[in-house]
C-alpha cells in the first residue's frame, strides 16, 4: 500500500501541542499506518518560549519548512502565511493537510489547500462561543470546518454543533481531545519530566493559583487587562501568571507593576507549566487550552470571560465563567468550589492520535476521489437538477383542460351514482403526510378555479398536529373553501399484524376524533404506508366507511397519481381515460406542488428547514430559557 502524505500546518503554541501528540504517535508507531507526515511550522510564534522549547521538550521532529511569517496585523499575517504555504503545497502535493484548532495559521493553511485541491483535515473542529467580535477564533474555526472535508471533533458537542449547521454526519468523528492524551502522559511522568516545583517560584503546593490571560477581548483596552490584573493581585494566596507575549508588550508599554500578590513570570514550557498546574489550588484562564488542562488536573477553573467554548466544563460545575467584574474575579479566586462530582470521559478515550491517524487514512483511502458537499451526505443525495412540471401553473392548467373537456369535481361518496350515469368526472384526492400549510395553499387554488377535492388528514402523524392552533386553523380554511375531508390513515403506526376488526375499529376512533373536532363529515378513509393487507383491497378494513384502495375506487375508475413527486402512471391527460372520457380518480399531494418548479428533494429540504425554524420559534414562544439563550446570542454575534 502506498504513502499517504499528510502535510501537518501549525504555527502558535497550543498547535505544537497538539501536533505533538500525533507526531509522536507516528514515530512510535512506524507500522501501524502508512503516513508520512510533513511538519509546516508558519512562525505565528516565534519566541523560544513559545514555540522551541516545545519541540524540544515534546520531541517533536523539526519541522521540515519554517515559513517565519512573525506577528502582524491579520491581514499582514494571513497574507504571508497563505503566500509561503502556497509554495509548500506545490512543492510537496500531499495527498491531505492536517490543522489543528482556530488560529490564524489554522484557516490559512485550510483555505491555501483548498484551492489547490489538497482536501483538508481539521483537528479540534466544531467548537463554538457564538460571539464573533473580538474572537477572531470563532470566525477562523468556522470557516475550517466548513473547507475541512473532514473534520475530528474534542467532543461530542462539537458535532452536534456541526449538525446544527448543516454539516453531513460523515465529515464529522469523534475523536476526543489530543491535549487530554498529552495531559495524562505529562501527569504520569511529571516527577521526571519537569525541572521546576511551586518553590521555583517561591509559592507552597496547595496554596498558589496559577494564571494565563491573553485572549484578543481581556487585552483589547487597558482598562479590561488592568482590572483583570488588580483582582488577581487582590487574591488571598499568590498567584502566579506566567505572561504570554502579547500581554507582556501591554503591560511593558503601561509600565504595569502588580504591589500585592500577583507574581508575574516569564511563559513556561509544557512541562514546567503541567507541573505548576498540578500543585495549584484553582486556575483562572482565559485559554481553551488551559481550561480543559484544569478540569483534567480536578482543578476548580474561573474563566475571565461571558461565555467559553468549553460548556461542557461549565455545565459539570468545574469552572465558572466570571466575565472581567473584578470583585467576581477575586471572590471566585478566593471561594470557587465545584459542587458536583466530576463527570468522566468528556474527552474521549486518550487515544485521540491513534484515531486521527485511523480517520485520516480511511479518509484517504475511502473517500478522496468522491467528497461532495451537501448537507444530508450520502452521494445519491447529491442535489440534483431534475426537471419538474408541478408548479401551481400547471396545474390550473391540468383543471381547465379536464373541466374543458366535460368533467365535473365530485365527492367520494358520490361515485358510484355517477359511475352509472356515465358523465365524466373526477375524484379529487389530497393525501396529506407532511405539510397542512401546503394543504391549505392547494385548497385556495382550486377555490379560484371553482373545484371542491376531499383533503384527506391524519389525526396520528409525526409532522403536524391537527389540533394545534396552527394546523386547525389550516384545516378549517380547507373546510372553508368547501373541499371534504377524509381520514389518511397510517397503517405503521399500527402493529402489523393487526386484524381487519382491529382496522375498522382504529379507523372509526380516528375518523370520529377527526369529525367531532371540525364539526364535518369524515367520508372515506385513505391510506398511508400501506401493508400487504390493504392493498387486497378488503371491503371490511374500515367498515361502515369506505376506502380509496377498494376495487371501486382503483380498478373501476383509472387511478393516476403523483406519488414521489412524478406522475406514476403518466399525466391524467395522457390517459385513455381521458381521452375515452371515463371517471378518473387523481392523487395530488399538496407537498410537490408549488409556484415556481421544485423537484422533490429540495422541496423536502425546504420542509426540514421550515420545520426547523418553527419549532425554533415555538421553542422561544414556550420557554423562557431558549429566548433567553436567543437574545444573548443576537447581543454579541
Ligand atoms: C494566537 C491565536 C489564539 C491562541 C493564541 C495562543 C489567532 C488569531 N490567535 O493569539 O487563538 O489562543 O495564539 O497563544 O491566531 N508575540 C510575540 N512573540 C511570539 C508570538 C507573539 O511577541 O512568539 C506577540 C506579538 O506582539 C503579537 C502578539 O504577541 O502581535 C499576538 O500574537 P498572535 O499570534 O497574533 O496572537 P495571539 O494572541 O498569540
Ligand atoms: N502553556 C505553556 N506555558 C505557559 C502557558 C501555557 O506551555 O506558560 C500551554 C498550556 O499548557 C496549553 C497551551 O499552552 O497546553 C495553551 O496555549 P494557549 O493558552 O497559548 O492557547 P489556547 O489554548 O488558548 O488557544
């Protein structure tokens, strides 16, 4: 079997982290996999504690292109980083990219392979904060699931998210959290591993909290950093804050100087900080990474922020989201206690390397050469352009022609009678299974061309409610346009091997439900999901009413119909029944039917959408905590 070229792209400090983690399972493994992987380093970060002290001590292989982009202005940076890599992608044409998270160097590497046709792999994708000012995280993410043919999930909130958002299940695993498998390597070996203890830094196991704070929304204005900086140093117990970079310019520049208890330290190594993280007593951070580093230390964790992407964390009591409140902050530091036990398992199994590489090379193997973008998945899903004639337009013209022609509009029940006469007519019939807004909209149309049609409803179904407020009101505007109504009937709902009394009987209860409620005659029964049982077309199924599969209704008047949104036996007009004027019995479900041309699929699309929307709405309408949640996100996004 052959290579797989995997071109890994990182560039700021949690990436090494992560990269660190695959790569060394890689290494370890050299038989078990067949990757070759090719190391990017961007130089988003540059300085030795931020970035070579990392691949030292988390013996990463050097990377094979170094591309020094530095630190800049978005734009500057992007721009660099795309320009370099475009270079490394034509050298090396690999057969997949690797990112890692949502840096800067995340979505440069994901857009620059895209266009090259390079399909993209996104470790850590899905997660969300749902605020975008300020949190150029959130915009770099998003836009890499979405390139990412595949993307490897942290958790499984992650993908519901992803679902949310229209993603396919197949682009979507989880893998768990690579920073958790490196957590659980770091801890067990801490003792070897690392050169420093609490008293390297003059503070006591137990009695110390650590700190990092560098997010683009806690340093944008001195204010907000400062007051961050004050309620730490106001703490009970030292806290030790070793400064990344882009606070250490801010505070150099204000020439900030903590008086109380706040001791500011250069950045540490992986494993210095692991080690200082352990013999803590709480964490206050601003990072993802740290946070979820806290909650695996069993650390209590306050999070200078409105909201995080870890909501798990939150939402198991392990840390709490402060804001920038100075007393918030402090008091938390001083009190924060989780109430709750710890919940297990959260980041999946600690071999999320193992996976990666596993999901990366099925990928390659499997789905390369056939990666589609649509929503529900699965290739023969694919939207397609089908050529349909059921507009509104249309079939006012397949009224006139037959009303043209001679034929009247009865009703069921009169069939027979007329059947004798031998005047051409028609038996208008409107199974309704979806949709009782596209009912009412058929309605209204044959109103205007002076027609009356027997809807036919189901008082058991998963998609409308004929009691709601919503859905009687359609019906009654059905009603109101002078059509009947007939009871659809859903055979599934029903054991299968129920008896023709057992029918009868489930028919009659639901048809008297249907009658008392609109006040209307229920004439005759249809229907849906039919077995073996009513397709023979016994008389005695929904015995005293009659049904639409009884030889009368589909063997003694020429039955079309436009089942799965095509004509199934050809246009009534194109029937020899038609042209010998004979009675005709039409099945025409309002659901393909629309005013400009729609085929069948994205009409059930726009169906899933609406309902979306409307149970979102409902949602809003019943219960406080979704609007709740609603209005935050319309404040911020
Ligand atoms: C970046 C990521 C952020 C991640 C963080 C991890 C983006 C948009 N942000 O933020 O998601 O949480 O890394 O640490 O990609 N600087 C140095 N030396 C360095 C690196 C940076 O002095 O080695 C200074 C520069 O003044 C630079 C500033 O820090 O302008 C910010 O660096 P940058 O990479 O732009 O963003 P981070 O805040 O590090
Ligand atoms: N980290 C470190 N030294 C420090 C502070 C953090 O090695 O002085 C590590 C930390 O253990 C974690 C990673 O840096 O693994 C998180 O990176 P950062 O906070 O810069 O970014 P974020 O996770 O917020 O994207």
């Amino acid at each position: 079997m052959s290579t797989i070229k995997m071109l890994t792209v990182a560039g700021a400090r949690p990436q090494f982290v992560k990269v660190a983690v695959v790569s060394r399972y890689l290494r370890q493994n050299p038989g078990a996999h067949r990757i070759e992987e090719v190391l990017v380093h961007t130089g988003q970060h540059y300085d030795e504690m931020m970035s070579d002290v990392f691949f030292k001590e988390l013996e990463i292989q050097p990377p094979r292109y170094s591309l020094d982009v530095g630190s800049g202005s978005p734009g500057q940076q992007l721009a660099k980083m795309m320009e370099r890599l475009e270079g490394v992608i034509k050298e090396e044409n690999p057969d997949v990219t690797l990112v890692y998270g949502d840096t800067n160097s995340t979505i440069a590497a994901a857009l620059v392979s895209t266009h090259h046709n390079i399909p993209v792999v996104h470790v850590e994708a899905g997660e969300r904060i749902y605020r975008r000012r300020d949190v150029p995280e959130e915009i770099n993410r998003i836009l890499t699931d979405h390139i990412a043919s595949l993307n490897l999930t942290s958790t499984r909130r992650a993908g519901e998210y992803l679902q949310r958002e229209g993603m396919a299940d197949r682009r979507v695993r989880f893998v768990g959290d690579t920073m958790y498998e490196l957590f659980v390597w770091a801890r067990d070996n801490i003792d070897r591993l690392s050169n420093v203890t609490p008293a390297s830094f003059g503070v006591e196991p137990g009695h110390y909290h650590i700190a990092t704070i560098h997010r683009a929304e806690n340093t944008k204005t001195q204010e907000t950093l400062l007051q961050i900086l004050n309620a730490l140093d106001r703490a009970d117990e030292p806290v030790v804050l070793p400064i990344h970079p882009r606070i250490a310019n801010l505070i150099k520049k204000w020439d900030y100087a903590p008086t109380q208890n706040l001791k500011l330290i250069e950045p540490l190594g992986y494993l210095d900080f692991i080690r200082m993280l352990l013999d803590c007593s709480r964490v206050i951070t601003d990072s993802g990474g740290v946070t979820r580093e806290s909650f695996f230390a069993r650390k209590p964790c306050i999070v200078p922020m409105d909201n995080s992407w870890w909501t798990e964390i939150a939402e198991s009591g392990w840390a709490i989201c402060v804001g920038t409140d100075p007393n918030r902050i402090t008091n938390a530091l001083n009190a924060f206690t989780p109430k709750n036990e710890y919940p297990e398992n959260l980041f999946g199994d600690g071999h999320s390397a193992m996976h990666i590489v596993d999901e990366v090379t099925n990928f390659v193997e499997y789905h390369q050469k056939h990666v589609h973008w649509h929503k529900h998945g699965s290739y023969v899903d694919l939207p397609r352009s089908e050529e349909t004639d059921f507009t509104y337009a249309n079939y006012r013209k397949l009224i006139t022609t037959l009303k043209d022609s001679g034929y009247t509009f009865a009703h069921f029940s009169d069939s027979k009678e007329l059947l004798a006469k031998g005047t051409p007519y028609v038996l208008m019939r409107h199974d309704i299974d979806l949709d009782l807004d596209k009912a009412a909209a058929m309605a209204r149309v044959e109103a205007e061309l002076g027609i009356v049609s027997t809807y036919f409803f189901m008082v058991r179904n998963d998609f409308y409610n004929i009691f709601s407020k919503d859905g009687t009101t359609a019906i009654n505007e059905v009603l109101k346009l002078g059509h009947r109504i007939g009871l659809h009937f859903d055979c599934a709902a029903y054991p299968d091997n129920f008896s023709t009394e057992e029918y009868a009987e489930a028919c009659a209860r639901e048809s008297n439900m249907l009658a008392d409620w609109f006040g209307q005659p229920v004439e005759i029964v249809s229907y849906h999901r039919p077995n073996e049982k009513v397709l023979s077309g016994d008389l005695n199924l929904s015995a005293p009413l009659p049904h639409t599969y009884e030889p009368h209704f589909t063997k003694e008047i020429a039955y079309c119909s436009d089942s799965m949104g095509k004509w199934r036996y050809g246009s009534p007009i194109d029937r020899d029944a038609f042209a010998e004027k004979k009675p005709l019995h039409i099945l025409v479900h309002p659901i393909w039917w629309h005013e400009q041309p729609i085929a069948g699929y994205p009409a059930l699309l726009r169906l899933v959408d609406g309902k979306a929307k409307q149970l979102e709405h409902d949602l809003a309408a019943n219960c406080v905590v979704f609007r709740v949640g609603d209005r935050a996100e319309m404040k911020d996004s």
